[in-house]
C-alpha cells in the first residue's frame, strides 16, 4: 500500500510497501479519497515538528468505509465519512467535559503524532466518524477539518451578531474565519492581509474591506475611531499581536488562532491592561463543532471549492511541499487525490 511519510526537516518519502492496517472490534476501515494539505504540515516539513517523524501525514481528509469493526453498529461499509482526527483520552477532565482539544494527551491526532490519511487505507475508532451528507463531495468534506478550527475560535470568542471584526490574515483559516463570522451576523468584517490574491478571496468570502497589515488607523476610522469589537489574528507574529493590540477597542476581545511565533516581542504590551482588552488562545475543536462545520457546508454558508487551488497525485506530495514551504507559492488549499 502506498502513503506519504514525513520524516522530518524538508523529507517526505512515498512509500510502496506500508502494510494495509488490520482493524479493531470498535473501528472502521476506510478507503481513503481526498486529503488537503495543511499549514502545520508545512510547517512540521521546513522545521522537523512538532510531528512524530515516520508517521504518514493527512489529517484533513475524506473516505469510504469498506470493513466495519464487530461492535460498530451505526456505521455501515459504503458510508460516506469524514474523520475528526484528533485522538482524545475520554476519560481525563477535559474529556469528560466535550473539551477533547484540551485533553491531557492534547496534540495526539491523526497524521502529526500518529499515522494518517496520505496512504490508502487507514484504520479509525467509529467514534472520531462523521457521516457526509450526500451533497458535500469528498474535496469539498476534506476540509471539514479547517472550518471546524474556525468555527471553534468564533464560538469561543463569544461573537454576537452586529458586531464588527478585523481579521489578521487571509490564508485558509483567516478566510474560514471570515464566513463563520459572516455566517454568525458579522455588521463589518476588515481584513489585513499583503498579499493581492489573498485580498481578493477575502472580499469575496465576505470581507467589507481588506487593508495592508499595518493599516490599523484606516480601520479605526471605519469605525467612528473605537476600533473593532474583535480581532481574530491568524497568523501569530509579534507583529500581528502588536497590530491586534493598536486595533482592538477598548475592552474588546483578541483571539489568537495562528501559531507562527513561539514567543512574542510586544512594545505595547500594557495597552491590555489599560484597554481592559481581553485576549484568548485557542486551538483545535470538539466533536459538535465537527457537527456544526459538516452542516454549515452542506447549507452552503461555507464555501470551500474557491480555496482549492490545486489538486494533486500522492506521488506530487514531496514537490508540491517543497514549493509550499517558499513564501512566494500561490496556493491555499492543495487537495492530494488517493482515488
Ligand atoms: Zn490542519
Ligand atoms: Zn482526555
């Protein structure tokens, strides 16, 4: 069986010979159709981790199940699925408390620390399955994933509708980001972003006007000179944090959702403290909000076809990160094909 295989800083391997996986009485066997290559895969590739080197990458992905475990009984072979891949403990307190994105073995997930979707078959608990409507396509439900990292920052955020919002970034999840928010009844949406392609997705997805990163005066004065009620910073720089903190309105909420950084240089650091500006990290999703994302696509108040800009064999995998992990590339979402 064929898959793709990180194996650490600028390495990935096709391998021919992976052993097809035998499952266990509470999985099922899934024949693997479309997998989206993701930002922290690129990210894992030009630094070494934090993925597990050896493991097959993919953790956005889509499939048909063709062998179901002696216990599954909700799922039948022929279903149509989605998985939600991270692997939590469901025992720990986060777990028991439908926060699995928090539990105590937090970042075990499907293609980082364990194998997979990038290889055709793969082997998951029934639990993690979600089934597909019939309307999603298999591309279209690969990115089932992304959405739901979106949707759990807006959620989280406490959103309320009528409220104005800047977005900080417009790859893939900053323009996830932007329909969630236009979804949840945003008044005004402002985006910064430097980059032209990415300006014009954001003003299609539903962005009212999209400003060069450091524009955040112009954006005050969008706004009777207050300063948005949110700021979703999806890329995670000192200098995206220091842009939130000149843009936020006093008392307003900072979502960080980009993990660029690990530390942060910040010169106005105690604008928080005397803006009263809250901030919030947040990271992953939960079991309902990959219900949630499932529903908002198959309504179509999320549109994902626009950000697939390229689809791909697994034999292109190692080129096409070689060419995502150079600043200059012009993709968002690149779909690798296993069917
Ligand atoms: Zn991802
Ligand atoms: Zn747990």
């Amino acid at each position: 069986m064929k898959g793709a295989v990180f194996e650490g800083k600028h390495k990935i391997i096709i391998k021919e010979d992976l052993i097809k996986p035998s499952i266990e009485e509470d999985e099922v066997l899934i024949k693997t159709k479309k997998v989206a290559i993701c930002g922290t895969d690129v990210g894992s590739y030009e630094t070494g981790g934090p993925y597990f080197p050896g493991i097959v990458l993919g953790h956005e992905f889509s499939g048909e199940i063709v062998e179901v475990g002696e216990k599954v009984k909700k799922l039948k072979v022929g279903t149509r699925v989605t998985v939600n891949p991270q692997i939590p403990c469901n025992e720990c307190y986060y777990c028991l408390h439908d926060q699995e994105n928090m539990c105590k073995i937090k970042n075990y997930a499907l293609g980082t620390t364990e194998n997979g979707a990038m290889r055709e078959y793969l082997n998951v608990k029934a639990e993690r399955v979600h089934v597909l409507p019939d309307d999603i396509s298999f591309e279209q439900a690969a990115l089932v994933e992304p959405i739901s990292v979106a949707l759990y920052a807006v959620k989280e955020s406490e959103f309320q509708i009528g409220q104005t919002a800047a977005v900080i970034g417009a790859g893939p999840i900053g323009l996830f980001v932007i329909q969630v928010l236009k979804a949840a009844g945003a008044a005004k949406i402002f985006v910064l972003e430097p980059v032209e392609f990415k300006q014009k997705k954001a003003l299609e997805f539903g962005a009212n006007k999209v400003f060069l990163p450091n524009a955040w005066k112009k954006i005050s004065r969008k706004t009777n000179n207050i300063g948005p009620d949110h700021v979703y910073d999806c890329v995670g720089l000192s200098s995206t944090f220091t842009n939130s903190l000149n843009l936020i309105k006093k008392g307003g909420k900072i979502t960080l959702i980009g993990m660029h950084a690990n530390s942060l240089d910040i010169s106005n650091i105690l604008s928080m403290t005397t803006n009263n500006i809250t901030v919030r990290g947040v990271y992953g999703y939960n079991q309902e909000i990959f219900k949630i994302a499932i529903n908002l696509l198959e309504q179509g108040k999320i549109l994902v076809d626009p950000l697939i800009t390229k689809n791909i064999k697994l034999e292109e995998v190692p080129d096409i990160f070689e060419k995502l992990s150079k600043p200059e590339h012009d993709e968002l979402k690149v779909i690798v094909e296993l069917d």
